[in-house]
C-alpha cells in the first residue's frame, strides 16, 4: 500500500493551495455580502489566471483543453480547492457542468460535442442537469412525470423539475424524461439536450434556500417544461438509457463531491483550532485550555482523517475495477463523509459562538449551504439502506462460526 502524493501532484496540490489563500479567500467578505453579478468580473479574472498558470479543468479530458487528471488525482484537487465556496468555480471544475461533461464526452455525438462540450470545458458557457420534480420521489427517480413524445423530427417536452442547480444563466439543459413508458422500469427514461433559449423552457423561479434564493451559478431553479420542443438529434446516448447514463455521472461525482466536503472540514478545522487559542475565556485562559473543546478537536481531526482515506481508496476503486464494482464503496462515503462534515461545520460555529452565526466568517455560509450534503446525489438513508441490503446478502450464503 502506497501513500504517497506524486510530485506531479504535490506541485499542483501546492500551487493552488497558494492560490486559493492568495487569490479567493480574501474575497469570501464580498462573495458573502454582495451580489454574485457585481463579482462576476473577479471571478473571471481569477479564471484567467488560472488558465495561464496551466491548472484549468484538472479533471477534463485533454483533447478538450482539460489537464486530464485521473479520479484519485482529481480527489486530491478537489479537497485543495473545497477550502473556498468559488475554488471549483474559478478552476473550472465545478458541478454540475462537471457531471455534464463527462457524460457528454462519453455519450455526446461528434457534433454535440463541438457544440456543447468544447465550450463547456472552457468555461465559455454553464449547464444544468434537470431531473428532480416538484411531486416525484427524486429518492425513486423512476417515478419521472416528465415525457418526452416523439413528433416528426422532434420530442416535445413536458413536466415540472426543480433543483436544476444553476440553471440561471445556464447555456443548455440535461433534461431526464420519459420516453419509453412501456419499457421496463430503468430503461424508460432518456437524456435529452436542451437549449434554455427554447419556447417552453420556463425558468419559473430561482428556489429560497434556507433564506436565500441566490443568483447564477449559485442558484437553485424550478423549470417549467411546456411543448418545450427539440430535435431529436439532442438525445444522449441511446434511448431509453438515461439511467444507465445517471450512474456513470454518479461515480466520480460523489468522489469529487465528498473531497471537496474533506477541503470544507479543513478549512473550518483551521477556523476552529485559531479561535480556540485565540479566544480568552478567563483570566488567562483560552478556549483552547478547555477539555470538552480539545476533545471536539481531537474527534474532527479523526473523523476528518479517516473520511479522507476512505474516499480516496474509493476513488482509487472506481479506477481499479469501476464504478458499478465500487458501489459499496462509493455510497459509503456518501453518507458518511456528508455526516462528518455537518459535525465538523457545527463544532467549529460553536466554538465561535456568536460570532460563528454571523456571516463575518465562512462558517455560516458552509452550515446552511452544506446541510443539503445529506440529500443531493442520494440521501443518507438511500445509500445506508444500499450498503447494509449489499452487506446483509452476503450473509444470505456465508456460514458464519
Ligand atoms: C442543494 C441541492 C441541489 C440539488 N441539485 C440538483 C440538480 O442539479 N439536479 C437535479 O435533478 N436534482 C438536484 N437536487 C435534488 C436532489 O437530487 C433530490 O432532492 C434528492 O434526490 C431527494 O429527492 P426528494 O427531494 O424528492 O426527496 P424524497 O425522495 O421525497 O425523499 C425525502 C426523504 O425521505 C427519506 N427517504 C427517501 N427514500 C427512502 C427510503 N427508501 N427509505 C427510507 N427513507 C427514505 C430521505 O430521508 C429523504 O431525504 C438537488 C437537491 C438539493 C437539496
């Protein structure tokens, strides 16, 4: 078993550790104060710095200008730029475009890829994945309402999502919806491309999350889909096959995920332990002199370290022997790293007192952002469920002494 970090990497790994304490952080009191939209030129001259220092969309394919990294490389990356709410942004490597350039890159046709790929992995435009509704089980996405009807050349779109993140300002939509409702039940959904500028693609509202309905990027939208109409050469790989699709975006998303929740724990871990020897709570006496703080320390420091190797030797699963091998594997960490990270976040606000409910520091930002950990790509409970009903087949045939 080898630990350790190529050079390569710890080159990478150090120059944007540099840049992300240089460049973002200090510019997390705007990104918490002002508008997106009056940061935007920022954030896009970060960007540009970025692609000349040869570091942008690390994890993307090569012949698309990426840096081609593989999956446990990625891992690494991700945790280095999750210390910022912009590091995956200002890097290019942001969901869900991540997620929709992998699937377009292994699913796209050749023009599909000149169109939407090219542009996407360079940063000229966004995307957004649509496939949860308002009044279906996103937990049981067979239950899909949104069809998807063939007319002449066309499939006419119709149906209701929600949490298509960051549809606002977006380029084009992946729209999951059912074309095949004879089929059985996995093989009656397809991917389909679609252009926000279509009649019938109707962003109805940005979604108030936990107080704030965000804007761009960082936004939240419910798409009304109505006789919204596209060519049929917008179809995604095969018909019929949208979750066969689903579950190769699912696999190297949860790892890019799950580091970038490692990089948040991190970055509030360092939050925590400064207050905690910087703040006097008596007569010379800090909180960091106090046990049950030490302890919160001591169990994030663990909690933190095992999360990360587990995730990593999750990733390096995924490029052993596949994502549909690494199931196990891949819904561990879902649940399990999303859960720590909730303890640490919440550890490190309390250590801050008041201070920590208000938005002069990151935490805040990170608790209310970041609780939704629990639920996207699979809920606690629908990955437990997974693993345990995995677990427990095994025992189905083992004779256990
Ligand atoms: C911040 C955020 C961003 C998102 N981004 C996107 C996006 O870009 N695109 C997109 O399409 N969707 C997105 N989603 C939607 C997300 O995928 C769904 O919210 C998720 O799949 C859960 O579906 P649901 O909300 O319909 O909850 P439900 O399916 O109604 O489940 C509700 C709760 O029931 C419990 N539960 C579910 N199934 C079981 C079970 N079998 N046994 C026991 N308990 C169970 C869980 O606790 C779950 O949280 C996003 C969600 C959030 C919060």
């Amino acid at each position: 078993m080898n630990f350790e970090v190529s050079d390569k990497m710890k080159t990478i790994i150090g120059m944007i550790g540099e840049f992300v304490d240089r460049e973002l952080i200090p510019m997390e009191q705007d990104f918490l104060s002002k508008p997106l939209k009056s940061l935007q030129p920022e954030i896009e001259r970060k960007r540009e710095m970025v692609k000349k220092m040869e570091l942008w969309a690390p994890n993307h394919p090569k012949e698309y200008g990426g840096m081609g990294l593989d999956l446990v490389e990625h891992a690494l990356v991700s945790e280095a730029l999750g210390r910022s709410p912009l590091g995956h942004y200002v890097f290019g490597c942001q969901a869900p475009d991540a997620g929709n350039i992998e699937i377009l890159n292994l699913f796209g046709t050749k023009e599909q890829k000149e169109k939407y790929l090219r542009p996407l992995v360079d940063g000229k435009i966004r995307s957004c994945f649509s496939m949860t509704e308002v009044d279906m089980p996103g937990s049981n996405p067979v239950m899909l309402e949104t069809t998807a009807v063939k007319d002449g050349n066309d499939y006419v779109i119709n149906g209701q999502k929600w949490y298509s993140s960051s549809a606002d300002g977006s380029e084009f939509a992946i729209v999951m919806a059912v074309t095949n409702p004879e089929a059985q039940p996995y093989l009656r959904a397809s991917m389909i491309i679609v252009p926000t500028n279509t009649p019938g693609f109707n962003l109805v509202r940005n979604i108030s999350v936990m107080g704030h309905a965000g804007e761009g990027y960082f936004s939240h939208a419910e798409i009304l889909y109505q006789s919204c109409r596209v060519p049929q050469t917008n179809l995604l790989g095969p018909e019929g096959h949208g979750f066969v699709i689903a579950q190769e975006r699912l696999g190297p998303g949860r790892i890019h995920h799950c580091m970038r929740w490692i990089g948040i724990c991190n970055r509030v871990f360092d939050l925590m332990c400064s207050r905690a020897v910087q703040r006097e709570i008596s007569a010379g006496k800090t909180l960091a002199t106090k046990q049950i703080i030490q302890s919160w320390i001591a169990e994030s420091a663990a909690e933190i370290q095992s999360a990360r190797l587990m995730v990593l030797h999750a990733a390096w699963m995924i490029e052993k022997v596949g994502a549909s091998a690494a199931r196990k594997e891949i819904s561990l960490i879902k649940f399990m790293v999303a859960g720590i990270m909730q303890k640490v976040i919440d550890r490190a606000l309390q250590v801050h007192g008041g201070l920590g409910m208000t938005d002069d520091t990151i935490i805040s930002f990170f608790f209310r952002h970041e609780r939704a950990a629990r639920i996207y790509d699979g809920a606690d409970e629908v990955h437990k469920i997974s693993v345990a009903k995995r677990i427990l087949k095994e025992y189905e045939t083992k004779k256990v002494k």
